[in-house]
C-alpha cells in the first residue's frame, strides 16, 4: 500500500499550524504524536452524546459508555495479538504501566532477586526498579551496550549466568539512538533462564507491528499518544496467569469484587488493576486512533517513517561538524535520531529551529545514564511520524546550516 503523507498531513488540524508566519514542520514526534480529526471527532462525539461512568449503572448511558470501553480494550487487544481482551490493562501511560509491574509482580520478588535493565532504558523503566530496589533490597544488573550502541548479548548473556534473575526490562527502541532491541533472542535466552520479560514499547510501538503471542513477552507497555491517540491513556499487556497472581495496585472503586470490615476481594481481570473511574474518552480515542491507522494502512506507515529516518540521517550527516549518536546504519535504526553540533549546545539549536516552526526536542530525553555512557550531558533529537516529509527533514538541515553560521560568524 502506497502512503501519501501529504494527504495524511491534511488530517491533522494542528499541523496546518504557523509559527511566526512559516509552516510548521512537526518533529519530535518520539515525544508525542499529533491527532488526527477522526480522533478528535469520536472524542467530542462521545462527551457530547455518549459519556457516562461504566460498569456501575444501569441506565442507558452507563451501559453505553461501557461498551464503548470494552469494544476499546478488544480493539487493543486485536492491535497487539494478545489471546484475551482481559491481558489489556488500561492504565495513564508507559510509565504507570511499568510501575503497575514494579509495584505489583515487585511485590512477589525477595530481597537480592535481581532485575536487569539496559543502559539503553527511559527512565520510566529505571526509576520504577530502583526504588523497589530500595524498598526490598531487589538486586539491579546493567546490561551493557557495544561500541555502536546496541544491546550486547553476551553482557546479558553473563548476567543471567548469575542466577536468581527474576525479570529483565528492556525497551523495544532506544528513544535516544533510535535502535530496536533485538526482542526475540532477549526474550528467549530470558526464559531459558527462569526469568520474565517486560518490554517498554512506547517507541517501538509507533514504527514496527507487535504481535505479543509470537513474541512471548511476559509484559509490554505503551502509552496510547504516540500513535496518533490521545494523551492520558497507556496499556499494559501481561499474560493472564501472572495478572492473576499479582496484587492489586490501587485500591478503591471499581476494583473490588466485595468489601466488609475485614477485608476485601479485589475483582476479576482486567477490573483488578482498573482502580476508580478510568480515562473512559481517552480510552475510546485510542481505539479510533488504532483504527485510522488500519485504514491508511500500518505497515505503509512503518514503511514509510523507516525510509524516512534514513533520509534524515543521511541529511544529517552532510553537516559539518554533526556527529549523530549510535548505530551509523543499520535495518534496525526506526523512528528517531539523536545528534550533537559541535560548539553549539542542543538548547540553542533547538530554540533558534523553532523560530523558524522547525520542532525538535533537546536535552537528555529522559535517559540520563545513556547519556552520561556517551560521556555527554545533552543531545538534539528528529523523531517522524506517518505525516511527516523530506521536505520538512530539508528545511531543519537548511535551518542547522543557518544557526551554524549564526553563531560560528
């Protein structure tokens, strides 16, 4: 299926946007993605005709809704190939996906089990295991990384030798040096060592397909915006059988199968980690997303932000003095890259692009052990989506070009 991302463009409002008269040329998409007008359609049309708290009334409204965020779950669900629509968590984002895990299978780990993390991790998935770490005196083991900024196997392959891992968390794609993990033989070579796996996908999710049968990932987590859904509605999937066996993470309305002075009974999947009215609009607006994008066509759109990075890598590069961070090829590099300008701090560089309504994202992003592994304190990152265009990767590498001599003359 051929992908015309101009056409695309044109479905979303924000991006007809100007910034001090000139067009705007969205590109930090790793951060989050703008919304299609299908989206923002079912989301109005659902506060304005169909809202209502679910699971608890029995009046029309109430069933309604209720249905609407079920049919969202199962949509999910489809989305990522899991087996049951009860896998499918309902959470804020990544984040509180993985603190869910941390919080709730943590609490089944003894003191000096061991986690082992990447140096490639966000720190949605470090912070988490550091302070169950700090609560029940879990072990961490870092995996490292080769000289080109991939996930070295013989590193985990050491640690899992060790003995008493009980999970490793790694994330699908670096959103820093924008390269996949090699999921499949982490995941393999994991189980074979009694351990468990949860993935973070919240970049990966937006530019390769994910089917968590075939993987057989214990855990995977994603937020729902960026990929074109809105903000406030992540996923977590976990296999049923360890769902099961966890605790509850919260307390309180809509968890609870029974409740007397004694005690309580937390209820059945997936309302168990379901605690207190969830982000019910939010929920329904990642289905649509994930429904628009079956429509354009999702492997089109991966196609295309794959073929996209590398035309802005290879742009990149023809800067003097650009010196792009990690993998300098590679069928694995998705979705974003990160760079520095020698002489000029990413800060700068990224306000004086957005004069010109040239949007990047500067800074540590979020993974400060990374950064500090590459023995520098900050880095400019380009990140794409389905809508974004080489004409808009020419006008940032033009702009680079002009702030170099701004500032060099």
């Amino acid at each position: 299926m051929h992908l015309d991302p101009l056409a695309l463009h044109r479905q979303f409002p924000l991006l007809a946007k100007h910034i001090a008269g000139k067009p705007l040329a969205y590109l930090d998409n790793a951060a989050t993605t703008q919304k299609p007008e299908r989206v923002l359609e079912t989301m109005k049309k659902f506060y304005e005709h169909q809202n209502g708290n679910i699971n608890r009334g029995m009046h029309p409204m109430a069933e309604e809704a209720t249905v609407l965020y079920e049919s969202a779950r199962k949509t999910v669900a489809h989305f990522m190939g899991a087996r049951h629509a009860h896998e499918i968590i309902f959470t804020r984002n990544a984040t509180e996906s993985i603190n869910l895990v941390a919080r709730s299978f943590g609490e089944t780990l003894e003191k000096d089990d061991t986690v082992a993390l990447s140096l490639l991790e966000h720190h949605s998935n470090i912070v988490p295991w550091l302070q169950l770490s700090e609560r029940k005196g879990i072990a961490i083991e870092w995996i490292g990384l080769d000289a080109h900024g991939r996930i070295d196997l013989d590193s985990l392959k050491k640690i899992l030798k060790k003995g008493k891992m009980k999970l490793v968390a790694v994330a699908g794609l670096s959103n820093v040096l924008g390269v996949a993990t090699p999921l499949q033989a982490i995941i393999e070579m994991t189980h074979a060592a009694g351990a468990k796996i949860l993935i973070d996908a919240a970049q990966l999710i937006a530019h390769q397909s994910i089917d968590v049968q075939k993987l057989d990932c214990d855990f995977l987590a994603f937020s729902g915006h960026k990929i074109y859904g809105p903000t406030g509605i992540g996923v977590l999937y976990g296999k049923q059988e360890l769902l099961e066996r966890m605790p509850p993470f919260l307390g309180g309305g809509d968890m609870l199968e029974s409740v007397d002075l004694l005690g309580f009974k937390p209820a059945e999947l997936p309302r168990k980690f379901e605690a207190g009215t969830p982000a019910i609009a939010d929920a329904v607006g990642l289905a649509s997303a994930i429904e628009w994008m079956g429509e354009v066509g999702i492997e089109a759109m991966h196609a295309h932000t794959k073929e996209l990075i590398g035309y802005a890598r290879k742009a990149l590069r023809s800067i003097p003095h650009v010196q792009i961070l990690g993998p300098a090829s590679g069928d694995d590099l998705l979705g974003c890259v990160s760079f520095t300008v020698t002489g000029i701090h990413p800060h700068d560089l990224t306000e004086i692009l957005g004069r010109e309504g040239i949007c990047l994202r500067a800074g540590h992003h979020c993974a400060m052990p990374l950064h500090k592994h590459l023995g520098i304190p900050a880095s400019t990152r380009l990140s794409v989506a389905a809508y974004n265009t080489e004409e808009e990767v020419d006008r940032c590498v033009n702009a680079i070009l002009r702030a170099r001599k701004l500032l060099y003359d």
